[in-house]
C-alpha cells in the first residue's frame, strides 16, 4: 500500500487494514519458517505496511 492511499483510509479502515496486514504478515512469518517462500521480500513489504498504517492511526489520534 503507498502513502497515498493511506492518508485517504478513515480512522475505522486503518485499524481493520492494520489487523488484516498484522494476520498476513504472521501467516507469511509462520509459512517461511516451514518451508522457503518464493519471494521473501512479500515479508518485508507487508512488516513495512503495517509499519506505514500504524504510524498514521497514532498521528490521527494525536490530532
């Protein structure tokens, strides 16, 4: 997900995105571990859009 699209996400779609890449990150953690994923670097993409979303919800709420 790009910034962009981010920023336009309400309060309520950031907190349900953020749950559902949190799930998607654990599951590709939990699927690597077992057996090599063909492309690695989906964990990282999805640790860094989690990363991306929580930061906006705190600067939401802090406004």
């Amino acid at each position: 997900m790009k910034q962009s699209e981010i920023k336009e996400l309400s309060i309520e779609e950031l907190k349900e995105r953020l749950a559902d890449f949190k799930k998607q990150h654990e599951d590709l953690k939990m699927a690597h571990s077992v057996t090599p994923l063909e492309n690695p670097l989906q964990i990282r993409h999805t640790r860094r859009t989690v990363a991306r979303l929580a930061t906006e919800l705190t600067k939401r709420e802090l406004q």
